[in-house]
C-alpha cells in the first residue's frame, strides 16, 4: 500500500491490503508495526483501511478488536503514527 501510494500519490484511493494472516501470527508490537505502517497510505485520504480478504476462524476476537482500536486510535486525521511515520508520504 505504503509502495502503491509512493507511486500514484492521490490519482487513485486504494482499500484492504492489510494481510489477516499477521493477525494470527505476530506479536502485538509487530501487528501494530504493520498497521501503523500502513496507516501512512491515509495520509491525505484516499485510503480504505480493511482485510485483504474475509477475516478467517483462526483470528480471535482478541486480535481482531486489537487492529481495530489500533485504525481508531491511530487512524484519525491529522494522522500521529509516532516512529512510524513515513516523512515522505503526505
């Protein structure tokens, strides 16, 4: 996403791309890594935070309300993503 933004800036809004899988799998301070990271796409807007395919059975409730607090808190304009803001998007 991060990749995609640098490339096309705000001609076209993007959605998803955010792997379920790590839902399952990664540490909470990695998870949030990654969701933050992302996160940097929405600069401007022009991004549509969601899975990249349906939320599978092996994500718990727990992980999943998780990456949602972290798009709340996180997500809103203007956009505080601590040391992962990516300086070059905007």
């Amino acid at each position: 996403m991060v990749t995609l933004r640098r490339k096309y800036g705000h001609r076209i809004a993007f959605c998803g791309n955010m792997d379920v899988q790590k839902w399952a799998v990664a540490d909470d301070e990695e998870l949030k890594r990654i969701v933050l990271t992302k996160l940097n796409a929405a600069k401007g807007g022009g991004f549509i935070f969601q899975s990249d395919n349906s939320v599978p059975d092996n994500i718990s409730v727990d992980r999943y309300e998780y990456v949602i607090n972290l798009v709340r808190e996180y997500g809103r304009f203007p956009l505080q993503l601590a040391e992962y803001d990516l300086a070059d998007l905007s």
